[in-house]
C-alpha cells in the first residue's frame, strides 16, 4: 500500500513537472518569437542588400572599414561588419527579399563570421566589446543561428558571452539592463532556461529609486554616474527605460511578466521623467544633451511611438496621458499640456505652455556641471550648465547649430569672454555654490542661482520667474576680475525671420550684421519678442556663421567641410573686469509683432533685483515670485511688505489684496522650516505648518516644514 501511495506520489510529481516544464518552453518560445518577429519587422533593402554582397572581400572583410584602428576616438567602425552580417540575415530569412533562402546570402554570412572570429576585434572602449559587439553577433544568432556552421557558432559565444553580470559595464544604472538583456537574448538562443530566469529577475529588480547613486532620482531625473549629472533623456532614455520597456514587452502575458508595482513605477518615470524634459513630450530637449551635442543629427522629427505601445501592452496606468503622447508624435493633436516642474536632484527646471517649451540648466555643489567629454564629443561643453536658457516653440530652433555656435554665447548664461575655451580636460567640474535651486506649484515656478562659474571664477546672481505668456531675467551683482568682457546671453539661435527692433521710439527691421545698438526697448524674431523694462544698450548680431563639426569634437572620421548658418545672436556686454553689472528682460514667446509692440511691460513689475533679493511681481495674474539670498523684507503693494527670516525662496498668489497660496523652498537644502511675515490676518494651520497672527502689526508669521532627505530642495505649498 505503502508503494503504492509511493509510486502516486511520484507519478503526480513527474505530470506537474512536465506540465511546468511545458508552460515553461511555451512561455520560452513565445519570448523569443516576439524578438525575433521585432528583429525582422523592418523592411531589408534589395539595393542595401547587393551593396553590402559588393563590398565584402574574400576573406570575409568589408571594405570601407578600418580593421586596424582600435582607438576610442575612432568609434568602433567595426560595428558595422558585424550589423551588416545582421542585415544579410535577415533578407535571407525575409519572404519578402529576393534573397530569401539565398545560398549566396548564406556563404557570405558565414565567410563574414568566421572573419570576425578567428581575428575577435576588441576595441579600447569597453562598449564595443560588451554591448556593440555582442548584440549584434546576439540578434544574428536569434535570426539564423541554427542554419550556421556549428562550430563557428560556438567560436562566437565567447565574443557574444563578453555582456555578462560580470561585465565592467554591467553596474548600476542603464547599462546593467542593456546587458542583461544581450545575456537573456543570448540564453533564449541556447534554450538555458534556468539562468534566463535570473537574468529576467536582475531586470526587473533595475527598476527603482537610487537617489544619491546612478539611476532613477526621487524627482524622476536619471544619474548614469556618480557625478550626478542629468542624462535622463540620454542614458536614462534609451538604456534604462527603452531597455526594460523592451522587456516588459517581451515577457508580458507569461510566468516571466513584471510585477504591477515595476511596470506603473516606469510608466511614471516615462511621463515625470523622461517626457517631462522632452519638447511636448515629442522632440528630444537639447538642453538636457550633454557631450552628443557636437555629434550632427541628420533629421527632425518626433519620438518613436513604439516605447510607449510597448508598454500599453502590459497596463492601463495613466493609459490617457500615454496616448496623448502617441497622438501629439504622430501629429494627431496639439500640445495642450502646461506645467512647471523643478528637478531637485539635477538642478533643472522645465516649463511648458501649449505655445512654448523652455528650461533652466545649472548646477551647485551637489552635483557637476557637465558630462566629461568621453571618447571625444562635447569638448567645447565648458558652459552648458551656467545657466543655460533654450527657448523652443516647434522644437528644431537650434537644430544642427552646433558647427557654427559661439560657445561662449550660450543662451541663459554669463560667461567671461576668454580668447578660447579651456581643454577637454576642464570641462567637468565640482560647483562652487550651494544656493541653486527653484519654487514651483506645478503650473508656475521661479528658479534661482548663486552662480560662480568654476572656470573663470565670475559671479552673478541670476533668476528667471515663469508666467503664461511670458517669463522674466534677471541678473545683478556680476563679477569678474581677469581684464576681459563678460556677456549675457539672451539667445543665440538659428535665425528664421528678419529681425526687428524697437530704438528710440522707431521701430526698425535691420539688415543682416554685428551691431552695438542703444536704447533699444524690444526685439524681435521669429515669432519671440524680447522686451526691456527700461530701453537699453545691447548687441545684436544676425548674419551668416561659420564652422566645421570637426572643430566641436575630437573623434575621428568628422566631417572637416565648412558649414554655413544664419544665427541670430542677442546679448549684454557687461564690459571688462564688471563689478556690480546687472540685466533685465522679459521673453515673450509665441508673439505677433503686433502683440509684442502694444504690451509695453507685460504686466510686469520688478520689485526687487538686488543681491540680496531678486523678485517680480505679474499685477494681472496676481502671482508673486521671491529669490531671497539672505534674510529681508520687500514691499510687495503700496504699504504692504513681505519678510523672509532665512534665505530661501517664495511665491505667493493672490486674490486682491488676499493670500490665497504660498509656495516655500529652500534651494540652499540647510533649512529644516522656513518663517515667512506676509500682510494681512491669517490663522490658517495644518500639517507641516503654523500660523501667528499680530493685529497690531496687521501682519501674519507663517511657519512651514521643509522637505527633508531625498526631498530637499523640492517646494511645498500651503492653501490659505
């Protein structure tokens, strides 16, 4: 009886185990048929194909690459034996070719392999060897590997195995997942089940907050390093959210599917994140670009849809704001969203209306100010977190720029005006001030920053205070002792229009030239107006600019034909050796001439731009904007004054005379609570804030909590 029950037992055991085993493969097979059917669904060219067959040698080399040069500075050309070899793989296993079933197509797939693995080309740059090469040898195996020579197919696993959770390259932030899923790519291949669902755990893990290391910040910025500078639409794009929105499309629908929790807390990186630092959600930011900047892009267009539908496969979260994205980049619909958001952990600020995209870049003492110049892009990136201002009303306003870009004009910044930029080596550098930050309720903001520029030592405190239809500069107290001019700039662009000014009471359209103009009250160009609150001196330049794109980077094989542009240029000369210069203007985007010339100031007042205060008041919107650097007071209406008892920063929004919001931060991250004395009587009191009020002074004292930990430095609102 007893083996009986025995022998049941292990029967039932076995049955189970078969049926796991089979919904195992099953679920296998599924994942690796959804790779390889993305791998074929684009087009293969009959003509690319021929001349790919052409230029093949008989040893299996093709021409056109430089065997011999290894050097990080060369890119790797190699890549594209190994991606041609792909490319011929799959017309052989397209119907659609007329190289299905080639033999030809074939041998010469085989000839290329063999090539590259008796010479296993590694290259100084550990991407070429742990990722470059390895998906491309990785996807010619999913495609045609089971019709290949089997030995050779064994000689490339080793080239292919070098993307390992051993990997130099496999740390923390997007790269891990990259490789983990060259690896999982690689075991569906062999049919290694076991270790495949390791690796398909260890990407699914990746997908977390690490605030204070590389990966998702709590504010939704991405770190690739551990300089903490922003590459959330670099790094934290492609390698990190497109590679585990690839994932989270392969495995859904079996045993292997990502948790409800990973795949809401991408969809969130995505629309907090990543598309937040995005023009509408659909034009890559080149604010955010860090050394790829000085790489030429070839066209300008939309975002692919194909992250998004990915990841509507598996979840219905925020499934409205998704498709919203896919509509605007299919051109379905306008941009409708508007919004202010502060990246705390990255020190960037975005702000969006329907009619315009704009951001602040800087840095502080808790995170660098520029990605170092690796293999040999972005060496003229010296200045592109010094407060760097981009305007974007379509989105290609500064496309392909580049070549032609007066680095030391950069739009937003004040620079000291050196004969030429430092090295590549003095690029990336630890800042010098920690009072760098901005306040926002979501919809408007104000950002400030104690600027002392590492590489000249020049000062200036700027702050920029974001409205609906327009947003106001200020900067004063700038500083600088080398005998040599400082500017601001205001913008430097692709010029798209003629421009006109407004001098002297005249309004003028100017010809094309560099010119020192004086009282001048506006300007304008392609449909943005720039206004000054009292008519002043400004130069202004609006001609044809010249360069070469091997000028902006050391790698090789940059083209060294000179380039033309029509740039159009404004910006302040402070003068030589400045102490005690100032600036401001109001930017007005999305404007007619018309409107522009009969606004006057915009509704605009400037209270306050001193160095100890910079604040503006918008008498329409009833919004306050305040960038206290220390503790002060500031009449904010006739006979009514706003105190701040520490630095810090405010913005209040009124109903009349009444307080009806106030939004607090503390850029300077040292305050746990924030005193503000504000006009009026007020007895409001809740979570995280008090209030005390004094009837003989007719004042109120408000007392509100900071955000502390991961959150410092983000704002706090409190209703009244």
């Amino acid at each position: 009886m007893k083996r009986s029950i025995k022998a049941l037992l292990m029967a039932l055991f076995g049955s189970v185990f078969t049926i796991f085993c089979h919904a195992q493969n099953k679920d296998l097979e599924t994942i690796k048929g959804r790779i390889v059917t993305e791998l074929m669904s684009s087009n293969v060219s009959d003509k690319a194909i021929e001349a790919i067959m052409a230029k093949m040698n008989e040893d299996g080399s093709f021409q056109g690459i430089n065997y011999t040069d290894l050097s990080r500075t060369a890119s790797f050309p190699h890549r594209g034996h190994t991606r041609d070899l792909v490319y011929l793989a799959k017309a052989y296993k397209s119907k659609t070719s007329t190289f299905y079933q080639n033999k030809k197509v074939k041998d010469l797939i085989t000839k290329g392999l063999d090539f590259w693995v008796k010479h296993d080309f590694v290259g100084d740059n550990w991407h070429d060897n742990q990722i470059t090469t390895p998906t491309n040898l990785g996807n010619l195996m999913l495609v045609i590997g089971d019709e290949l020579p089997k030995d050779l197919v064994e000689k490339a696993q080793p080239m292919i195995g070098r993307a390992n959770m051993s990997a130099s390259g496999a740390r923390q932030s997007g790269d891990r997942i990259v490789i983990a899923g060259i690896l999982a790519k690689n075991l569906l291949f062999r049919g290694d089940a076991k270790e495949f669902d390791n690796i398909i755990k260890i990407i699914e893990g990746e997908m977390k907050f690490a605030t204070g290391e590389p990966g998702i910040q709590h504010d939704y910025s991405f770190h690739h390093r551990l300089d903490r500078v922003n590459n959330t639409t670099s790094y934290g794009h492609d390698k990190y959210a497109n590679a585990y929105g690839e994932w989270l499309y392969y495995v859904a629908g079996t045993r292997y599917a990502f948790s409800k929790e990973k795949t809401n807390q991408l969809v969130d990186y995505y629309l907090d994140g990543i598309y937040k630092q995005m023009v509408y959600g659909v034009y890559e930011d080149i604010s955010v670009k860090n050394r790829s900047i000085s790489q030429k892009v070839a066209d300008f267009q939309p975002q692919s849809t194909l992250e998004i539908e990915r990841v509507l496969v598996s979840t219905y979260y925020r499934k409205k704001e998704m498709e919203e994205i896919i509509r605007l980049r299919k051109g379905e619909a306008k941009p409708s969203q508007s919004f202010a958001k502060f990246f705390w952990q990255t020190e960037h600020f975005v702000f969006q209306r329907p009619g315009f995209y704009t951001t602040v870049r800087m840095f502080s003492t808790r995170n660098r100010n520029m990605e170092e110049p690796y293999n040999g892009p972005g060496k003229t990136t010296h200045h592109r977190a010094d407060g760097t201002n981009y305007l974007m009303l379509k989105g290609d306003e500064y496309h392909n720029i580049w070549a032609v870009y007066d680095w030391q004009k950069i739009s937003g910044t004040t620079i000291m005006q050196k004969p030429k930029l430092y090295g590549p080596e003095d690029i990336q550098k630890e800042g010098l001030t920690g009072f760098v930050g901005a306040v926002t309720d979501g919809l408007y903001g104000a950002v400030a920053f104690d600027f002392k520029s590492p590489h000249d030592l020049t000062e200036a405190k700027k702050s920029w205070f974001f409205f609906d239809e327009e947003y106001v500069c200020l900067g004063t107290d700038i500083k600088s002792k080398p005998d040599l001019p400082v500017a601001t700039t205001i913008n430097q662009v692709l010029m798209r229009s003629d421009v006109t000014v407004m001098q002297d009471g005249t309004k003028k359209t100017l010809p094309q030239g560099n010119r020192v103009a004086e009282r001048v009250k506006w300007v304008y160009h392609d449909k943005v107006g720039y206004i000054f609150p009292e008519p002043t001196t400004i130069n202004l330049s609006n001609q044809p600019e010249t360069g070469r794109w091997s000028d902006i980077t050391d790698q090789k094989n940059i083209s060294k034909e000179e380039v033309k542009e029509d740039v159009f240029t404004l910006w302040f000369n402070h003068g030589n050796k400045p102490n005690g210069a100032s600036y401001q203007y109001i930017i007005v985007p999305n404007v007619s001439e018309q409107q522009l010339a009969g606004s006057a100031n915009r509704s605009i007042e400037i209270l306050s731009n001193t160095s100890d205060l910079q604040a503006v008041k918008h008498t329409n919107l009833g919004i306050i904007q305040l960038a206290f650097y220390k503790n002060g007071e500031v009449e904010i209406a006739k006979g009514a004054k706003l105190r701040m008892d520490s630095q810090g920063m405010a913005m209040l929004k009124l109903n009349g005379n009444r307080l009806k919001e106030l939004t607090l931060a503390d850029p300077s991250r040292k305050l746990s609570r924030i005193s503000v004395t504000v006009p009026g009587i007020y007895t409001a009191k809740g979570e995280g804030y008090f209030s005390v009020p004094d009837s003989k002074q007719n004042t109120t004292l408000l007392v509100v909590d900071l955000p502390q930990g991961v959150y410092a430095g983000k704002s706090v609102g409190v209703k009244l």
